[in-house]
C-alpha cells in the first residue's frame, strides 16, 4: 500500500484546487449566460408591448373611421340593399 505522505496530500489538495478553479469558471459562465438570456427576453417583452400598443392604436383608428364611413353612408343615404 503507498504510504501518505505531505508531498501526495499536496499534489491532491492542488489538483482539487485546480478543478474547483475549472468549475467556478463554468459557473461564472453560466451565471453571465443566464443574465444575457434574461436581458434577452426583456427586451423581447418590451418590443412584444410596444407592438400590441401600436396595435391598438391602429384598431383605435379604424373603429372611428368605420364610424365616420357610416355615417357618411347614412347623410348620403348609401345603403347595400339592393332597390326592387
């Protein structure tokens, strides 16, 4: 059996130190990954708002046009019954 000694210890302890260091590394990685994923979707929900309220101003627009037509229509007795 190999005897312990101070020298193995060491070389152990470093090479465990070294894969800490690798991990950390992966972790901070992740961690920067994460926060550009979620400045990502961020971004997306507010271009998402901006586009649903854009939207509904457009939807806003046509209803009062829609009303104006009719009652251009009405003043103008247009109508879409065809006469007998």
């Amino acid at each position: 059996m190999t005897a312990v000694t101070n020298e193995l210890m060491y070389e152990v302890s470093k090479s465990i130190q070294a894969r800490r260091a690798q991990v950390d590394g992966k972790l901070d990685e992740l961690k920067f990954a994460e926060h550009a994923s979620r400045t990502a979707q961020i971004a997306h929900r507010q271009e998402i708002t901006g586009i649903d309220q854009e939207l509904s101003g457009i939807h806003a627009i046509l209803v009062r046009h829609e009303g104006r037509l009719d009652r251009i229509e009405r003043r103008l007795e247009l109508n879409d019954v065809p006469t007998p």
